[in-house]
C-alpha cells in the first residue's frame, strides 16, 4: 500500500500530521461558524485532539 492510507497504516509522520492539521482546521471552523451549536459544542475537544495528536506524530519516523 503506498500513498496517503499506507502511509497511516505504517505510522508515517506526514499523512498523520496531515489528518491533525485537518482536525485542527476542522475544531476552528467548527468553532467560527453561527449555525449549528452542536458544532460549536464540539469544536473545542476536536481542536484540542488534533493539537495532541499533532505533538505525538511529530515524533514518529519519516
């Protein structure tokens, strides 16, 4: 498997830096946006799992 799954599937560290940054991203829209307040319920606790996920991953391999 190469790419982007074989890549999570062997703990590479650019496809999970890549899904936590998307997480991050995912948290501060999900925080910014005025409609849905389930959204803006959960914004905060997937912020914070994409900025933990992202100082774990940082330490994986190449």
């Amino acid at each position: 498997m190469t790419g982007f799954i074989g890549g999570l599937f062997r703990f590479r560290r650019g496809p999970w830096e890549m899904l936590a940054t998307i997480l991050i991203a995912l948290g501060v829209f999900m925080l910014m946006q005025p409609f849905v307040m389930v959204l803006y319920t959960y914004s905060f606790i997937v912020t914070l799992i994409g900025t933990v996920m992202f100082i774990i991953v940082s330490h994986f391999p190449e």
